[in-house]
C-alpha cells in the first residue's frame, strides 16, 4: 500500500512518526508538540466549497480542541507572533505547543474520522509548518541569579506592552564529526552573561526544550526550543541593546549556532511552567 500524500504545508518525517506510534507503553510518556504556523493570506479549499476566510481564520477552524480533550492533550502555549527578529523565511504568524500524554496518542489522534473532517481547513490555511517533538530540559541558570519582582523592574508590564515570550529555536553548530558539545557549552557561557544582563529586568524562564524530532517540516533539524519571559517588550529591548550581552553574543552565541529563529511572542495561553 502506497504512503499517503505529503500534505502543502510541510513534508512528513515517516520515520519519526512511525517511532511514534511504535513506543514501548514501558518506555513513552508525555511529548510537547511544538507549531510554528505560516498562514496563507486567504484559505485555499481544493474543491472550491470552503469558506472565503482567511489562512487563520481556516486554521481556528481546524483547531481541533474537542479532539485533544478526548486523548488527553491540552494546548499549553498559544501566541502571536509580534516580531521575528532572526530567520527570515518563511514568516511565522503564530506558535502553539500542544502537550499530549503519549506519543503514541499523537499518531492515533491522526486517525481519528473527527480529526480528518477538521485537517481540511488546516490544508487550506496553513502555507508552512514545522512540528516538532520536545522534552523538558533544566536551563543552566546561574546560583546566585534574583528573580526581581515585575513591579520593581525599570520597563514594568503596562496596558499597552505588556508580557512577552521570547522563543529561540536553536540548531548547533557542528564541532567535527557530527559532534556538537562545544558548541552547547558555548552557548552556556553565553546565556551566563544574558542572565547577568536581564536579571535586573525581570526575566523568567518560561520553560526549555530538547528536540527529539521534527515531525513536519522543510527538512531542516534542530536541537532546542527555549522560551524567556519579559514583563515588557521595552524590558527585552534593554537586554538585547545591554554591552555586556552584545559581546558574549558575538562571542559564544553566533558562533555555536547553525540556524536559529528568534521571535518576540505576544501569548494569549501560557501554562508553561514559569521560573
């Protein structure tokens, strides 16, 4: 029997998926299912009978909600994006990270008749995704690092720029041979120096990802997903114009990384475990 077709948004990693559903009961567990989304600017239906709406509005139609209530999946992260700061194709529009309680109840999800009736909108709307499966990680977060309350920070949260995520997805660089230790510690030494600079600005870490495997993508691997918080866009731009943060980046950061995107998120849900 032939493989079905490759959906328009992204290609099918067969090989992942089929270590999805094949996972010792023994041995699976919980996955986070990281979506980036790039929207069509109008919905594409391929028998013409859809509704005229827009990329997004297709994919709010789809958003199968009731379906990931029946497996036990809840969405834990919903935003906007508001600027992609690095990476420049394609253009994300909004990132979701659903948790589902197996990984083989993300294959089985797939098959349900109910989710089937949904897809025919994310078909539609979506131009390009990348999915991903994640792993909680434990960021390297220095001992002697002070939460400083938001409301003592010198760019608190306001009713017109409140809360930020910033998301970095991260592939490292190469060592030699496929390695890429090196370049994780250098950007531990980096992320060192970023604490240094954004602790004073009410940071939070929002919660840190391994990337087991990418499920839907444009072939493209990657490594970590990592989300900081910021009471306020101006908190964030403080940082990221901060001396001290600028050298360790050109330093440690740029050169350990292969590809990354970077994107300031305006989140709408957040049950990421923040610190």
């Amino acid at each position: 029997m032939s493989a079905p077709p490759q959906p328009g948004y992204g290609q099918v990693n067969r090989e992942y998926g089929m270590r999805l559903a094949t996972t010792d009961p023994a041995h699976d567990g919980p996955i986070w299912m990281l979506n980036l989304m790039s929207y069509k600017e109008r919905a594409e239906y391929a028998d013409g009978s859809g509704p005229d709406v827009s990329g997004r509005e297709a994919d709010d139609l789809y958003a199968p909600i009731d379906v990931l209530g029946d497996i036990g999946a809840e969405v834990v992260f919903l935003a906007d994006v508001d600027t992609q700061l690095l990476g420049h194709s394609p253009t994300w529009h909004r990132i979701g990270i659903v948790k589902y309680p197996t990984r083989r109840s993300f294959i089985e999800m797939q098959m349900r008749p109910d989710f089937a009736t949904k897809h025919v909108h994310k078909e539609a709307g979506m131009a390009s995704t990348i999915v991903m499966g994640c792993l909680p990680i434990d960021p390297p977060v220095p001992d002697d690092i002070e939460w400083v309350d938001w409301t003592d920070v010198p760019h608190p949260p306001t009713a017109d720029d409140g809360p930020i995520a910033i998301l970095h997805v991260i592939r490292y660089a190469d060592d030699g041979d496929g390695r890429r230790g090196a370049s994780r510690e250098q950007l531990v030494e980096y992320q060192t120096k970023a604490f240094e600079s954004a602790g004073p600005h009410g940071v939070r870490i929002g919660g840190w990802f391994e990337v087991e495997d990418v499920i839907v993508g444009d072939g493209r691997s990657w490594d970590e997903v990592r989300f900081n918080m910021f009471p306020s866009k101006a908190a964030f731009m403080a940082v990221a114009m901060d001396p001290t943060r600028l050298a360790a980046q050109a330093e440690h950061r740029e050169p350990a990384m292969a590809d990354t995107y970077t994107m300031i998120l305006r989140p709408t849900i957040d049950r990421l475990p923040a610190t």
